[in-house]
C-alpha cells in the first residue's frame, strides 16, 4: 500500500492512526474466520479469508483491504477482542 495513504488514513471513529497488519496478526485473525466467530462492528459474520488489513495502532480495529482498497467503513471495521490469540505487543 502506498505509504502517502497510509500517512492520511485513520480510523473513520476513533481517527486513530493505521499501520498495515502483520502476518501473525493475519494468521490470528483467519483463525478467527476459519473457527467461524469473527464478526463486524456491525455483527455481520466474516466469511472469507483475509488476505490483507489495516489495523489501529493501538491494535483495536481491523479494518480489511480488498483488491488493495481499504474498506474503511465504521460498520465494516473488526474488533480485536474477540480474536483469542490476537498478539497485543
């Protein structure tokens, strides 16, 4: 992702700034998915596989990139907290 991008995105809540997710952060979140309890900010269950995804820096929300465009909708973002393995440091 072009780094001036992420220079100006941020949480469209929180205004947070946003990094690009790390494998093992990946690796948990699709765990997640595969055990079939991600859900939405707005409850909308996630289906498919994440390939790629901006987080909070603070790790709080995930928010996906599809087809290398940032879905950076407040209903679309994902909490952290329900992913029991997601590493926090």
């Amino acid at each position: 992702m072009d780094k001036r991008l992420l220079d100006i995105l941020c949480c469209p809540v929180s205004k947070t700034p946003i990094r690009p997710a790390t494998r093992s952060e990946l690796d948990s979140i699709n765990r997640t998915v595969a055990a079939g309890q991600l859900v939405t900010v707005a409850g909308t269950p996630v289906t498919a596989k994440v390939a790629e995804a901006l987080i909070t820096v603070d790790r709080k929300v995930v928010y996906r990139v599809e087809d290398g465009i940032p879905v950076m909708l407040p209903e679309e973002g994902i909490g952290t907290l329900q992913i029991a393995d997601f590493p926090h440091e």
